[in-house]
C-alpha cells in the first residue's frame, strides 16, 4: 500500500520522506486511544487510514493531536 500512495503523493507534489518508527508507534498509538478512530481503521474526521498516515513526515493529525 505504501508504495501506492508514494505514487500518489509523488503525482501531487508532496514529500514521501517517513517518520521514525518510535514517531510512527507514538502516532498510532494517539489514533487508538482517539475516539474519531473508526472501526475501519480510518479517521472519521480526515477519512485517511491511520496506520498509512502516520508513516509520512509531511502528514499531520487534523485535530493537532500530533
Ligand atoms: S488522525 Fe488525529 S483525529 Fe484522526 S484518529 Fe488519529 S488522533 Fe484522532
């Protein structure tokens, strides 16, 4: 998947540099105890998985929870 949405933000101009993997485990960890976590996977205010989210450094939680 990640390699997809390389591609796609490639296209669109946007930065595909990661996060660390102790910023990625922080992040996914604030999206499970979040409670705009859907059960899909997907945050209900922004619509994007979080698991793939959290990955890329140039991404942002829209409710600035990180
Ligand atoms: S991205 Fe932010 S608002 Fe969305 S589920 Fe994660 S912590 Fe919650």
């Amino acid at each position: 998947m990640s390699l997809l949405i390389d591609i796609v933000k490639n296209i669109k101009g946007k930065t595909t540099d990661k996060v660390s993997v102790d910023t990625y485990n922080a992040r996914v960890s604030g999206c499970y105890s979040c409670p705009s976590l859907l059960i899909t996977g997907n945050c209900k205010i922004c619509g994007c998985f979080v698991k793939d989210k959290a990955k890329y450094s140039g991404e942002s939680c829209p409710d600035d929870k990180w």
